[in-house]
C-alpha cells in the first residue's frame, strides 16, 4: 500500500472513531464513587459479611478441614484487600466530608 492511502485511511479511521482530546475527569467520579461505597448501607453489610466469611475460612471452614499453606495464604490476601478498600473508601468519604 502507499504511504499517501495508509495516512488518507488512518485520517478516516479517527474521524469515523471521533476520539475526544479533551481530559477527563476520571479522578473526580472516582472519588465520588468511593465515597458514596462508603455512605451506602449495603456496602457497609457487604464488607461485614464478606470480613465473617474470610474470618470463617481461616478458623477452619465448615468442615473444619485443615487448609494448605497456599490456601491461607490466598484467604488473608483477598480478607487485606477487602479492608484495605473499605478502609480507602472511608477515608476518601472522610476527606470529601471536610472539603
């Protein structure tokens, strides 16, 4: 293909795509978002009840079955990043409410 028809397309191609230059906002809604998580009452009972559930799991489960290392390892993993974003979104709840 020649150079000219490869630019001519690639010209057509954004115009047909209509890519926006302009900047989103996306840092704005993000905050927003995380802050209403946080407000909302079933997120709050969501992050209790999933907690329980990882607290269940590494006592032991239903069975009370011992559990491989690995296993462990992947219940803690996922019960630190369950707090570690509820407690994101109640901080970025409670800079939104000092502003």
């Amino acid at each position: 293909m020649n150079t000219i028809l490869k630019g001519f397309l690639i010209k057509l191609l954004f115009r047909l795509i209509d890519v926006s230059t302009e900047p989103l906002d996306t840092d704005k809604n993000i905050k927003r978002w995380l802050a209403g998580n946080w407000q909302d009452k079933g997120f709050q009972e969501y992050i209790k009840r999933r907690d329980r559930r990882f607290l269940i799991e590494l006592a032991g489960g239903m069975g009370m079955v011992e559990k491989k290392h690995d296993d462990y390892v992947r219940i803690i993993g996922q019960r630190w990043e369950l707090l570690r974003f509820a407690d994101y979104c109640k901080r970025t709840f409670e800079d939104t409410q000092k502003k």
